[in-house]
C-alpha cells in the first residue's frame, strides 16, 4: 500500500516560491523603463509599445488559466520550468525584434503567457496544498509581499543596466534572471505529482469550473478582481502622466512609483496575517473602500508633491493587498485541488479589468483632454468591488456525496 506523500516544509515553499514571484513580478514592473529607447531607438510609436504590453496583460489573464490547470494536473514545477525559459526567450526576443509584430510577440505573448506560469496562481496552488488552512493567508500574504518587494528591487536594477549598458544588451543580460526561477522550481517539486499522474481527486476538472462558476461567492470574488486590476494598472500607468500634466516634474512620480512598492510589501504582509484572524471578505471590502476614499481625497486636496507621495503610500499599503485574501477564500470554499485553476479564471477578470484601466484612460484622455473621468469611475468601482464583497460566504462549499452503486 502506498504510504500518502509528506507535504513540502513551509520554509521550503516560501523561500522557493516568494523568490520566483519576486523574479517574475519585479521584472515585469520595469518594462516602463524601456519604452523611450525602444521607441526611440527603433522609430515607433508609444502606442506600438503600449499595445505589447496591453497584450501582455491578457495574454497573462488567459494562459494563467490553462497554466493553473497544468499545475493542479503535473505539479507547479514543470510550469514553472516551461514558463522560465519563455520568459529568458521573451527577453531576448524583445532585444533583436526588428518589427513592432515581432515585438509583440516577444514581449506580449511570449512573457505573458512566461508570467501565467511564474506567478500567482501557480504558487499559490503549491502553497494552498502544502501550507494547513491555519497559515495559508499567512503564506499568501508572504508571497504577495516577495512579488512588491520584487518591485522595489528590480526596477532601480533595471534602471541601471539600461543607463551602463545600453537598453538592448540591459534586455540580453536580464534574459538570465528567469532562467534563476529553474533550480528554483526544483525546491516546489511536490512529492504527490509522479510521472504524468496527480493525486486522485473527488472532482474533474469540469465539475470543478462548473460548481464554482455556479456558485455566488465565486462570481462575486470575480468582480472585485475585476476592480483591482482596473485601479492599480491605470493609476500605475497614467498617473505619472497626469502629475506631469498637473506642472509636476517627473521625479515626483518616480517617487511615487517607489512609494508604492515599499508600502505594498507591508500591505499584502499584513492583508495575509489578517486573513487569518477575521473574515476575509471585510478585509476585502475594507481595502476596496479605502481605495475609493483615498482617491477622492487626492482628488480634493491642492496637489503637491506632499499629497502625492502620501497618496502613493496610502495606495501602496492597498495595492496588492487583496491578492492573500481573495485566493485564500478560494481554497477556503472550493479546496485546493483545483485552486491553480479557479485562481487563474479569478485573475483573468483581474486582467480585464487591467486592460480596460490601461485602455480606457488613454481613450477618454484623448477625448476629454483629462484623466477625470476615469479617476471618477476608479472611485465608484471602489465603492461597487466593497459592497459586492459582503454578501461573500467564505464557509467550505458542502458537496453532495454520490450515491452507492
């Protein structure tokens, strides 16, 4: 008889898997820094840059999905594996793409569909099957806080390979940093995934989609994705814009930026320890609130540089900090034998909402010459993603047992 396989240590799987959201997160943070030497230096428009990253974003959303399925099916270390040599490929591709079709397919699909199986919902799927529900929005909140920190690492890293190196061998040279996510996958190999077989489980994948699909709370949990990803990507993106518009020069937005990322790492900390103390649905509907708050108040005081680096703190302290709770009520609910893939479907509404935030700034900029209208849609999203947080029922979903033969 088969003896049932010991799970991973907890230290093992954070050091292994906050290290490779680190990678994964912390690069991707600084693709920014590119887009005026390329631009530059190859002739094209910001919008060609824009439009690669935008594809980016969902292809991310989309491969996350079958990325999660891969990982809940053959273990988070061959996805791993796959997604780091995708992301030293991607790298490379964008440094010797000659064309803006060649570019998007290296910086767009190739690192996309990279950072689907380097970031959270592959993780997390190792730290839900291997971390007791006691700790797991503690573990969460751990490898949320690695992925911020990431940020505020990598992109002073990058900066400095562009300015000493130039940005075509600074992309060269980053193209090895992925391939450090491989001995890395090693330590997240999980004992319970021999060969091509995965643990036997209650549920196919079929049944998985189709009971969380029907089930309230999971819709729920979507939509306030769904707002996530529409503040965070549109305040990253076009905030320095609007504070430039606004007479501000543009170290006050570097700042900001760097802001963000500090206080993040203390945000999603605390979000992961919370979790575990009071409901998961207040903590969320409270940071969706704050959020809305905090925008209307930066909204109404005179702008300065003051204002804005404590709105970016603020923000910072909320930014990412619904990613512990959101996933930990997931695997609370449904279990974690298929959390990979239900926390990719809930990502994927992340990164719409991402790609219309991106989008829809730069679309009504250019009608209305302001970012006002949207800052005003980021504030009743807020309001929205905090209600519809409430009525969420974090208690394990009973399931009817089948009947005997």
């Amino acid at each position: 008889m088969t003896q049932p396989s010991k799970p991973l240590s907890i230290a093992q799987v954070l050091a292994c898997g906050a290290t490779i959201v680190t990678l994964s997160m912390g690069i991707r943070h600084g693709f920014g820094l590119w887009l005026q030497p390329i631009t530059q230096a190859q002739g094209w428009t910001r919008e060609t840059f824009a439009f690669a990253i935008a594809i980016q974003n969902l292809t991310w959303g989309l491969t996350g999905i079958f990325a999660g399925m891969a990982a809940d099916r053959f273990g988070a270390f061959r996805v791993i594996l796959v997604g780091a040599v995708l992301y030293a490929l991607g790298l490379v591709g964008m440094a010797y793409a000659s064309t803006p079709l060649l570019f998007t397919l290296a910086s767009g699909v190739l690192i996309g569909t990279a950072q689907a199986g380097t970031t959270y919902a592959v993780i997390y799927g190792v730290i839900g099957r291997n971390v007791s529900a006691d700790k797991r929005s503690w573990a969460m909140g751990v490898a949320a806080a690695a992925g911020s920190f990431g940020q505020f690492l990598m992109v002073p890293t990058e900066g400095f390979l562009i300015g000493h190196m130039g940005w075509q061998e600074a992309l060269v040279i980053l193209g090895a940093a992925p391939l450090l996510m491989i001995p890395l996958a090693w330590g997240l190999k999980e004992p319970g995934f021999v060969g091509n077989t995965a643990p036997k489980r209650e549920q196919s994948i079929v049944q998985a989609l189709r009971e969380a699909f029907k089930y309230p709370s999971f819709q729920l949990l979507m939509a306030g994705y769904f707002v996530c990803g529409f503040q965070v990507v549109f305040i990253g993106v076009h905030m320095p814009s609007y504070l430039k518009d606004k007479g501000l020069s543009p170290q006050v937005a570097s700042y900001a930026l760097a802001l963000i990322g500090l206080f993040n790492v203390f945000g999603t900390y605390a979000a992961g320890v919370l979790g575990q103390k009071m409901p998961k649905k207040n903590i969320l509907a409270f940071i969706y609130l704050a959020r809305a708050v905090a925008i209307s108040v930066f909204l109404l005081v005179p702008l300065t540089p003051a204002s804005v680096y404590v709105f970016s703190s603020v923000m910072g302290l909320l930014w990412l900090s619904t990613i512990p709770p959101t996933n930990a009520t997931v695997a609370q609910i449904f279990g974690v034998a298929h959390l990979s893939m239900l926390g990719g479907f809930v990502f994927f509404s992340h990164q719409i909402g991402s790609f219309m935030g991106v989008w829809l700034g730069g679309f009504l900029y250019d009608k209305t010459g302001s970012y006002d209208i949207v800052w005003y849609i980021a504030i009743a999203l807020g309001v929205f993603a905090a209600l519809v947080n409430l009525p969420v029922r974090e208690a394990p979903i009973q399931r009817v047992a089948p009947a005997a033969a």
